[in-house]
C-alpha cells in the first residue's frame, strides 16, 4: 500500500507530513538515483505555482537532488504542462512540480514527469517510497565536483509561450476577440495573458497578482464568479478561468454562464472528427461524463470511451489504445498531438480557435450536446464492502437499468476520501431518474448506512 503517492503526486498541509522540508530532501534524493540512467551528467527541471510555502520546498527538493550528484534547473513559477514540456526540451532525465492545483494556500504538493514529460507509473512512484523507507541509498553521497549544481533557466517562459502558440496554425489570430483570464493567482500569472495578447486577443487579466497566500482564493476554476460578472461587465467574447497550476481551464460564454466541460468536449469532439483528426473517431472520457454527451458523440458517429475519474486514468487509456483527445467536466482536458498533459492553456487556444473558425460565440458551440436530467446522492456507510457481496444492491442496480431501457444509466461508487456511497442516476426522464436514485439510496442504507 503506497503512502505518499496519490492519484496525482503527493500532496499535503505545507510544512506537515508528508509536506516537509525532510521529505522534500528524501524525495529529491529518490528520485534522483532513479533518474539516473544514462552517462554523463545528469539534470532535473524544478517548477512551482505561486503559494508560499513554494520556497521551502524547492530549496529541500534541489538540495537532496544535488547531493546526489545531478544537476537542477529551475524555472520558478510555471504551469505544470509547461514542466512537461520543459523536460522533454531540455532533455533532462525528470521534470518535478511543486504546486497543491487547485487546493488552498496552505496545501502543497510534489509530483513528477519522466524524461518524455508524462506522469510517472504506479511502480516508478512505488520505488521512490521504497528507497525513502528503506534508507537503501543513504549510504550514496558524490564529493568535491560530483556533486549537483544548480542553474536557473531564465527564458523558460518564452519557451513554453511560443511552444503554446504552435499548438495553433499559424495563419490563425484572435484579432477582434475580446476575452477575461482569471489566473487564479496561480503559475500561470504571466504566461496566459502574454500568449493571448500575442496572438492579437484584447484582454482583461484578473487574478494576476499572487502574493503567496491567495492563489485560487475566490478566483480561477473553482470559483469562476467573478469571471462570469467580469465577462457581462466587459461585454466579453468569452472568459476562461484557469486553476492554480493551470493544467486545467472552465470557460464562462458571452452570456456569462460556465459552460461544463461535457460540452466544451462534445463541441471540439466533433471539430476533430469533421476535421478527420480525432484518432479512432474515440472521446475519451470518464463514468462522471453526462449520458447526454455519450448520445450526441453516437449521433455524429464517435465513440465515448469511459475511465475512472481522474486525468491519470484518461491518459493511461489514451496511450493504451492510440486516442489523441479526451478529458474531463472539471476541466482537465488533454490534447495528446500538442501536449503529454492536460494543459489549461492549449486547452484555452483550441476553444478560441473553434470560435474564431466557426464564428460561433460558444454558447451556440455548447449545443452540440444536450446534457440528460442526472440526480447524485451522497449516502453515509458504516462500512465498505465489494458492493457485488451485497445482493440486494445488484437487484436494484439491474432493476434501475432495466427501468431506464438503454436510455440512461446507474453509477455507484464510494467516495476515495470520506465514508460515503455515491449514488448517479441519469435518463432522459427527470421524475423516473429521481425516482430509482432515491429507491437504490433506500437499499444502500438498510444494508451499510
């Protein structure tokens, strides 16, 4: 059982475990000796988002990273899918990133990118906590000039700016847009404005003015309030929130409503697929995806391929079977031909680019799918059992499906983090779905409430 690594590096209260200056030494130490696998000098990019605790923490990564003998180049604050792209550019044997995304201030995290600028597999994660537990390295120190240095790569933010507009044609500009960034006080402060306004977008920059302690407070994807109010204000084209570590963007359309991310899915989807550029004509996207993007891709003849929620997954099934597009409602999505992560900011550029080609303002995009009445209810359990050991649970379950006639669908899992049963039904009718949620909820707590 792992117990640093998450679903998405480790992550914590700064300054308490596993969010300390101790581990963040180990860490660097650990990954470092297992990075190393090629001759001659070897070197490790560190990136940051903006919160306070930023500091601390690199210092304690680039240290235990150096004392093994490998070189460190940091970047400051910069998107994570900009950490994976500087690795790759650099040629540097990892990428480390020091950002909690969308958490609290006081919140931090650590996670990695190999050479080629993904995510790191379940196992490499494991031998990184296998080397800090059994202190088999310890014995591992370089001297005099074998040990790291580090540099600061000062045009690290031009790079990843022109490698964000290569994403786009080039004979594509976004003259006569005009647009609202909420940068959540997060990584991406400097570089999202820089890269609209260079492409010719009038822009109106909130939440670009971190101080250590506000990132994504009342600002950014999670919060996009006062975006919405700022796009009716400014009579925008179209706002777009990013998250602390703007590897993922909400869009607000001109009318000033968030449009949620199924739809922003569906309406690329299908721009992909007239273009003949969505491999294997396949959405990826996960079971929390609407039913009513699932008949829309059906419709246009693509395929909805569906995951664990959580951007990991999406990327595993995406380079298991060869699709290039797939994403999230929260926002995460991923463009595979442009980026080995989703990338808030490239996801940003290709919603601009569907507006600007179809001259469509993106509440009029958002129609292509028509999302289906979904009911979610939260049940207390005492206990966790395989829901498959509980009988009664099943009846109801291919009941509920039965009812529904393949039209609609029955989700029921437990949360990861409290104790609780997640219960989601949809359909295309609204009093038939509330119905079998509320009946599958009743089941679930004569057994395990």
């Amino acid at each position: 059982m792992r117990k640093l690594f998450g679903t998405d590096g480790i992550r914590g209260v700064a300054n308490l475990d596993p969010m300390t200056s101790e581990m963040a030494m180990q860490l660097g130490r650990a990954a470092a000796h297992i990075f190393m696998r090629r001759a001659g000098r070897h070197q490790i990019v560190i990136g940051k988002d903006t919160r306070i605790s930023g500091y601390m923490l690199e210092s304690a990564l680039m240290a235990g990273i150096c004392s093994m003998g490998v070189d460190v180049l940091l970047v400051g604050p910069m998107p994570t899918p900009a950490i994976a792209f500087l690795t790759r550019s650099l040629r540097a044997d990892a990428g480390v990133v020091i950002s909690a995304s969308h958490n609290p201030y006081q919140d931090n995290g650590i996670k990695f990118f190999s050479s080629n600028g993904f995510k790191l597999p379940d196992e490499v994660e494991a031998r990184i906590e296998e080397l800090i537990v059994s202190e088999e390295i310890s014995h591992l120190r370089p001297t005099a000039d074998l040990i790291g240095k580090a540099y600061r790569i000062d045009d690290a933010e031009g790079r990843y700016i022109e490698f964000a507009k290569r994403s786009l044609p080039k004979d594509l500009d976004f003259q006569g847009i005009k647009l609202v960034v909420d940068c959540a006080n997060g990584a991406a402060y400097k570089v999202a404005p820089m890269v609209l306004r260079e492409l010719g977008a009038t822009v109106e920059v909130m939440g670009n003015n971190p101080d250590g302690m506000n990132i994504n407070a009342g600002c950014g994807a999670v919060h996009p309030e006062l975006l919405q109010e700022a796009v009716r204000r400014y009579k925008a084209d179209l706002g777009i929130a990013l998250d602390g570590d703007a590897d993922r963007a909400v869009f607000v359309c001109e009318q000033g409503t968030v449009i949620d991310g199924d739809h922003v899915m569906a309406a690329l989807s299908l721009d992909l697929h007239r273009s003949r550029l969505l491999a294997k004509q396949t959405l990826v996207g996960t079971v929390m995806s609407n039913f009513g993007l699932e008949l829309s891709m059906s419709k246009a003849g693509v395929k909805l391929v569906r995951t664990p929620v959580g951007d990991r997954y999406l990327l595993e099934r995406m380079l298991a079977e060869g699709y290039n597009f797939g994403g999230e409602q929260s926002g995460h999505f991923i463009f595979l031909d442009h980026n080995t992560t989703g990338d808030g900011l490239i996801s940003a550029l290709q919603v601009l680019s569907l507006v600007k080609r179809t001259r469509q303002p993106l509440s009029e995009l958002a129609k292509a799918m028509t999302a289906v009445p979904q009911v979610l209810v939260n049940v207390h359990v005492t206990k966790k059992p395989k829901l498959e050991s509980i009988p009664d649970i099943g009846c109801a379950i291919q009941e509920s499906e039965r009812r529904l006639n393949g039209c609609g669908r029955v989700l029921i899992r437990y949360s990861g983090t409290e104790p609780l049963l997640r219960i989601m039904v949809e359909g295309e009718q609204s009093t038939l779905v509330t119905e079998l949620a509320e009946d599958l909820a009743r089941v679930v707590r004569k057994h395990i409430g």
